[in-house]
C-alpha cells in the first residue's frame, strides 16, 4: 500500500469523471475516496470504493479505470500496489 500523495506522482495520464445524470437530478455532490490496484506495469487492475455516494463512485471509477500510471518499484523491481 502507498499513500494517495505517492500514488499520484506516478500518474501518467487522468481521465476527470463524467457527473452523472442522476447525480444532477439529484443535485448530489461530494468527494469520493477510492482504493486503485495497480499491476506491476502500472495498469490499473480495479478501483473500489472506500467512502462517498456509490452514484458518484460508478463515476470516479469508470474515470480512474482509464487512467495511465508508470510502474511503480516495490524494492527493486515494478510491483502490484495498492493506494
């Protein structure tokens, strides 16, 4: 596990999440706070929710889903994380 701030100097490329449509019928809003598991080429394997509205986290995590990490090195070589 690496925390958010680590996690995120490794980020290559970002996809910002789409606000739902029944969010906005709604007018939910808030922070979403997800777990992203990365393979050891980066590639991000699943995204799961920790905290917020589960509308807006099918959001947020068909957005990080998509995004683009470098491998990370756990010790010498490029492992599986979790942040």
């Amino acid at each position: 596990r690496i925390s958010e701030a680590e996690l995120m100097t490794y980020v290559v490329a970002r996809v910002a999440p789409e606000y739902p449509a029944m969010a906005k019928q709604m007018k939910l809003t808030g922070k979403v706070e997800v777990d992203v598991y990365l393979d050891a080429d980066g590639k991000v394997e699943k995204v799961e929710s920790v905290k917020g509205n589960m509308i807006l986290f099918s959001a947020a995590q068909r957005a990080v889903k998509q995004w683009k990490f470098k491998p990370v090195k756990v010790g010498a070589e490029p492992g599986k994380v979790v942040g």
